[in-house]
C-alpha cells in the first residue's frame, strides 16, 4: 500500500509535467517592431506625394477660385486683381442672363436623369441578373458607353442627330429635305436630345451598380418572400430594392452629381449655348470665353460646388454614421 509520501512523489513529475505544458502554451508578449528610417521614408513618400497632388489639383485652385470670386481680374498681370466684393455674385444671379436657363436646365437634367436613366440602369440589371443566355454579351453592350468619354459621346450622337445626313432623319425618311430636323440646332428640341445622349451612358453605369448589389442580396431573403407567398413582383419591391439601400444612396448622389457637372456634351455640341445652358458650361464660357471674366467665372464655379457639396456631404454624413453605430 502506498505511502502518502509515495502518491505526493509519484504525482510530482505529473504536476511538473502540467506546469510545462501551461507555460509553454502561454503566450508571450510580441516585440513591437519600430519603424527603420528606410520605413519612414517610404511611408512619407506614399502619404506626403497623394497630398501634394490633392493640394495641387484640387484645394489651392478650389481657394483661388473662392478668393478671384470676389474680385475684378482680366486674367493677365496679377497687379491687375481688383476686389469687387460681392459684386460678381450680384451680377450672376440678376444680371447674367444665361444663369436662370441654366439652373433650369441643371434641374432639368437632374430629373430626366432620376426619372428616366436611372430606372432604366435597375430594369436593365434585373433582366440580366436572371442569368438569361448572353448575359455577359448584353453586360458589355451596355457597358461600353461608361468607357468612353463623354465628349466622345457627344461626338458620336452629332453623327446621329445631323439634320442632312444622320441616322435618325434617315430612319424617320426626311434626312435631305425641308423637313429634316435639326435635332441639336433647334433650341427647344435640342435639350431633350441631349439628355438622350448623356441616358445613354448614365443607365450602363446604373447597370453595373445595381447588378453588383442584386449579387449581394442573401438569396435567403428571397426564398423566405416565396415561402410566405410573395410574388415576384413583390418580393423585388419589399426585400430586394431595401436590401440594396447603400447602393441606392451611391446612386442617389451619383445621379445628382452627373446632373450638376454635365459639361461635355452640350460642350461638344455648340458650347453650351442656344437652348443648352448649363452652369459648368458658363464657368468655362466666362474664364476662357470672347467674354472673359475670371471674376464672374469664378462665382459661377464657387456656386456650382456649393450646391455640388450638399449631396456629398449627406452621404458622407450617413455613411459616418452607419461606421460609428
């Protein structure tokens, strides 16, 4: 029989043995490794250079516009800068008679855009995201128009809309003869013209938006809608189009801000004028124009990113708030 001097020595190497085994399991402490001077470097360089070229093309121009917004420049000897006040901002919003069509225009723009192209862009992704034959083939189809430029765009659709020799007046049978329509020559046609163009691209770029939210959608959801008997039609509007609320707000400010800095097109077309006013069109008409006044461009650009900050700045300010909570 054993002895309790015996059991305490036979158990020693066992409570020994445990003692190793927790602790060799316990971890240690890691080493903080500290930045090398090579490490410091590099990571000011891939900081400090992104910075730079913000603070280049962007915030001093931004400041310099907002301080020439006040002024009187001819744009040639800086020793020429006159401060004007709010002078400029007065002369835009009574006097400039190209401001008010603009902002019309803009809103214009802005609803086509909401009401037509973006509706557009989601039935688009619905069909192809039925995984129908050739649905990468429409994918690209539909895509091709986010790739080019939209002063390329405008090019393309003038060959369309010519009055003699376009496509649509050959379809229509009148291209050649008086009753050719002069689809961007006519000012109170040549705006809806333009938007087709400019629906073109937007809805592709929808498309694409969209089509990458349906693929995130739980396919869970849908399946517990067709359970408890909802139809499809149903199940889109109640599970499916909620599911995808970030997606809608990208969208939302995407559509705003197309609206706001459509340029290229009406550019292209005949410089943002007869029936084609745009506010990003007279800021560039009023720095660089046969009228040049840096001041009043100025002012023009100056109100133009006011109201472009305000549906940055609401999703900035919701997307902020989903991180926090």
């Amino acid at each position: 029989m054993s002895t309790p001097t015996e059991l305490s020595e036979a158990s020693a190497p066992g409570a020994r043995t445990g003692h190793r085994k927790q602790s060799s399991t316990t971890p240690k402490p890691r080493r903080v490794r500290r930045l090398s001077q090579r490490d410091k470097v590099v990571l000011g360089f891939m900081v400090g250079i992104p910075t730079l070229v913000q603070l280049a093309f962007v915030w001093i121009p931004t400041l310099l516009s907002v301080f020439l917004s006040f002024t009187r420049w001819n744009g040639l000897a800086l020793s020429d800068i006159r401060m004007a006040g709010l002078a400029n901002y007065s002369y835009v919003v009574n006097d400039s008679p190209a401001f008010w069509p603009a902002v019309q225009h803009n809103i214009l723009w802005l609803v086509f855009l909401a009401v037509i192209a973006t509706p557009l862009g989601l039935l688009l992704a619905v069909l192809l995201d039925q995984q129908i034959r050739g649905s990468k083939i429409y994918q690209s189809i539909f895509f091709v128009p986010v790739m080019l430029s939209l002063a390329l765009i405008g090019i393309i659709w003038q060959l369309f809309y010519q009055k003699d020799n376009g496509l649509l007046n050959f379809l229509l049978g009148t291209a050649g003869t008086p009753q050719a329509v002069d689809w961007f020559g006519d000012p109170h046609i040549n705006i809806w013209a333009a938007l087709v163009a400019a629906t073109w691209r937007h809805a592709g770029y929808v498309m694409i938006l969209y089509l990458a939210g349906l693929k995130g959608v739980d396919a869970s959801l849908k399946e517990a809608a067709s359970l408890d008997g909802a139809n499809a039609r149903q199940t889109f509007f109640r599970i499916v189009f909620p599911a995808m609320a970030p997606i809608n707000i990208v969208i939302v400010v995407i559509t705003i801000i197309e609206s706001l800095r459509a340029f290229d097109v009406v550019w292209v077309i005949n410089k943002g004028t007869n029936g084609l006013e745009l506010i990003s069109a007279l800021v560039i008409t009023y720095l660089i124009g046969e009228g040049q006044s840096i001041g009043i461009g100025s002012a023009f650009a100056v109100i133009l990113l006011v109201i472009s900050l305000v549906p940055i700045t609401i999703y900035l300010s919701r997307t902020f708030r989903k991180e926090k909570f």
